[in-house]
C-alpha cells in the first residue's frame, strides 16, 4: 500500500511538472529557439563569460530572431543590424521599455532614468536631457572644461617620465571627472582623497557586477535574489555611491540660488522643491539618487573603457598610429589645443575612432528592452513583458555591413577618395528611443582626449607589436582591453 502510494504521489508529481513546464514553454507563435528543461530553460547551452559566442551558435541555427530561457524568464533574441533597426526604430513603442537587470534592480528598484518605464522614465528623460544640454552637451562650457582635462590628464603622464604604466585608473579618472563637472559643477584633483573615493566605488561596483557571483545572479536570479550570498555586493556597494552623492547634494542645498542652477545637482533640487506637493511626482529622493548614480557609472566606465581599447589598438598597429598623428600636425599643429571643430577636417581622425568605437564593442550585449505590449515582429507574437536582447555584438560585426567584421580596419569608415563615409550599422549607442542620452558628449570627449594625448606624445608598449593582445575580453555585460603597460614620451 504504501509502494502505491508512493508511486501515486510520483505520478501527480511528473503531472504537475509536466504541466507547468509545458504551460511556461508552450511555444504560442513565439520565434524559435532550442528547446528549454524544465525550472533550467537553456541555462546549460550558456557559458559565463562566453554570452555573446554562445548566443553566436544559437543565431546560426536558429536565425536573426530566436527565443531562449534563462531559467523561467522568456528573452528574444535580436541578431544583425535588420532585425534590431526593425525592432528598436520601426517598432520602437513597442520594444522601448526597460527590460530586466537583475543585479542591478535590487539597488534600482525601477527608479532612475536608466531603469525606469513608463511615465516615470519619460518625465526623467526628459529633464535629464534638459540637464544635458544646459550644463554639457553643446555648450561652449563642457567643451572647455573636456580641454582643459585632456590637458590636465597630459599633465599626469608628463609626470610619468615615459614609464610604462597601466593606464587604467588615469583613464577611469579623466572621465569621471566629466561626469563630476556636469552634475556637481567642479572637478577634483587626481589625488583628492573624496575622488580617490568616488573612484574606488565605481570601480568596486563594476568589479562586484563583473564577479562570477555578479553573472550567475544575472542567469539565476529567480532564486538568487531570495538567498543572501555575495551576489548582493553591487547593490551594497551601489549605496555607498548614494552617500557620497547625498553628501555632495546638501552642500549643493546651502547655496542653491533657484535662479541660476549651477549643476544637475541644483536642476533636481529645484524640481524636487517645485513639485514637493505632489505625492506622485517623480521627482523624489530615489530617483535623484539613482539617476545621479547610474549616470556616473555609465559615464566613467563607457568612457574610459572606450580609451584603454582605443591606445591599446594603436600600440597594436603603429602605423595607424603614425597616419594619425601626420593628420594632427597638417590640421591642428602642436601648439594649440584641438577644437570639436577640428574634427570635420580630420577624416582619418575621425575613421579610426569609429572603428576603435566598434571593434571595442564596449557592450556587446546593449542593455535588454522589453515588450510594452503584445507585439507582433516578423510574423511571430511576442507577448507583453517578455525581454528582448538587441544585440549589438551582431550589430557591429554584421558582415553585410562591414566587409571584414573581425579585423580592426579604419577603411570600414572611409571611401575610395579617403573621405570619411557613415555606415548605419555603427551602432555603438544602440537606437531608437533607450540609445545613450550622452552619445554626443562622448564623441566630443573621445575626439578631444585621443587627439590631445597623440598631438603631444608618442606612445609604445614594452613588448613588441606581434605580442600585444587586443582581443576584447566579456566580462560581466562588457567587454574590456587585456590589462596592458604604455609609455608616453613627449614628441
């Protein structure tokens, strides 16, 4: 009796599971994809550390738009320029929310305008771009304060003395200080022990969401956020970040003249005062906080990750280095700082850091959307919710685009009279209606750091070229350059 019982109670078990796997997978017209075991989906078919190559092979089998499971939680998989132009531009109210980031929520809580849908994140965006444009992007002042820290980083490696150094934190440095002019209206000295401090945050919460910890809670998160463990350290570290901006944020209050607001920091506050009568205003104490956090993290690492690629591929391929700086000496010269300008006139210049831009492939897998609503894409559905990754690995190494997608060539943006030549699968930024609200200042600060640094020294590795490895390394959702040692020799 109890033998029956016991196989009875196996039987209703397999049932159930049975019907919850096949009530979770049932396919309902979704795009196709490699089949899911039940509470794992695909989890087996990926490799940590190794997204994008495993997301590769499924492309192959399966094509531009394909459907897997990490664990329960459904993901369509966008491939090639096409299919995410399609998606992001053509069908952009449908795919433009903001799809799930695991590590990253549990800080975030759906607030800032990085993370946030909705009414919430249309409001943020919109007086985050106002901010923008009046403390950054195309003011005369952000290009001066970028000058005069492309100057300033000069400055640094002058002292240097042509050692070779890792040039890392340098980098991390120079671009963070931006991001500090824009939001708090100052920059810090290199050695100011409030910096060093920012700088050890960012640092520690980049490395806490790169961390194997960090990726497994991004694939097992269903279970992973209800179990304490190390994969709760960025959003630990993340706070620490709040208090540093708080600090900053009541210095800011003692002097804030409603006005005539020096920052972003006085924007939000006196939005925060207009609207403190609202209980629903968005404009609160978390989305201030987050909003200034994510936007620094964002601007430092993208940045400075984007230099550490751009001078390794150029100790990689001297010659390319060269050609550059003959451009530098017949356009700018070396007395006098390069100018945004300037870089109209430099179409070489300007090639080679598109490709630098696109070979780093800083984050190959973009930040996941998700569907607002029941979505119809090529013939499938798509059901409301389900996120979406527009990958931008596939985007930048299209092969009907770029004719030789794996190899760093600058002729990739060049025409045949050596003019420089735009091609719409440079998708570095993503598109449509989430691409990144500081694309324009970060061409203006690489242009600027890059030219700066090669108009007033030559730059060599320890190793001989044939040695250097360039290939970019997936760590977390981003790719970064080999750790690697330059020297700096004033020309």
């Amino acid at each position: 009796m109890e033998l029956l019982t016991l196989l009875l109670g196996l039987l209703v078990s397999a049932v159930l599971c049975f019907y919850a796997w096949s009530s979770m997978y049932r396919p309902q017209n979704l795009p196709p994809g490699p089949t899911p075991l039940p509470v794992l989906g695909n989890l087996l078919q990926l490799k940590t550390g190794q997204m994008v190559d495993s997301l590769q092979q499924m492309h192959r089998k399966y094509g531009d738009v394909y459907t897997l499971y990490l664990g329960p939680r459904r993901v369509v998989v966008l491939c090639g320029y096409d299919a995410v132009k399609e998606a992001l531009v053509d069908q952009g109210e449908d795919f433009g929310a903001r799809g799930l980031l695991p590590a990253i929520e549990l800080y975030s809580q759906g607030h800032g305008v990085i993370f946030s849908n909705g009414d919430r994140w249309k409001q943020l965006r919109r007086h985050t771009l106002m901010s923008l444009k009046n403390f950054g992007m195309g003011k005369r002042t952000i290009e001066e304060r970028i000058k005069e820290e492309a100057i300033s980083l000069a400055e640094e490696f002058k002292k240097t003395e042509g050692a070779h150094i890792n040039p890392t934190a340098y980098f991390s440095q120079v671009a963070s200080n931006i991001i500090c002019s824009i939001i708090f209206g100052k920059r810090y000295g290199y050695d100011d022990p409030q910096f060093l401090q920012l700088m050890h945050i960012i640092d520690e919460i980049f490395r806490a969401m790169s961390s194997f910890w960090g990726q497994l809670f991004d694939i097992f998160n269903v279970v992973m956020k209800h179990l304490p463990g190390p994969h709760h350290h960025a959003a630990q570290i993340a706070y620490q970040l709040d208090k540093f901006v708080l600090e900053r944020i009541e210095e800011a209050r003692k002097t804030l003249d409603p006005t005539s607001p020096r920052s972003m920091i006085d924007t939000f506050l006196i939005k925060m005062e207009e609207e403190k009568s609202d209980p629903s205003t968005v404009f609160c104490m978390k989305n201030f906080l987050t909003n200034t956090s994510s936007l620094f993290v964002a601007g430092t690492e993208t940045l400075s990750t984007t230099l550490r690629h751009g001078f390794l591929l150029l100790l990689k391929y001297p010659h390319i280095k060269c050609k550059v700086q003959e451009e530098i000496d017949r356009v700018i010269g070396r007395q006098r700082v390069p100018e945004p300008e300037d870089r109209s006139s430099m179409p070489y210049t300007d090639a080679v850091i598109h490709e630098i831009q696109r070979y780093a492939n800083v984050l190959p897998m973009n930040l996941p959307h998700a569907v607002a609503n029941d979505t119809q894409f090529r013939g499938f559905t798509i059901p409301k919710g389900t996120d979406v990754f527009p990958i931008l690995a596939f985007v930048l190494r299209d092969p009907k685009y770029f004719q030789d997608p794996f190899a760093f060539n600058p002729d990739h943006f060049l025409d045949d009279n050596g003019s420089f030549k735009k091609n719409k699968a440079f998708m570095v930024f993503s598109t449509g209606k989430r691409a990144c609200l500081g694309e324009n200042l970060a061409r203006l600060e690489i242009f600027i750091f890059l030219t700066t640094i090669l108009q007033r020294f030559d730059i060599s590795a320890p190793e001989n070229t044939e040695s250097i490895d360039i290939s970019p390394q997936m760590v977390g959702f981003s790719n970064i350059p080999p750790t690697y040692k330059i020297s700096f020799k004033p020309r």
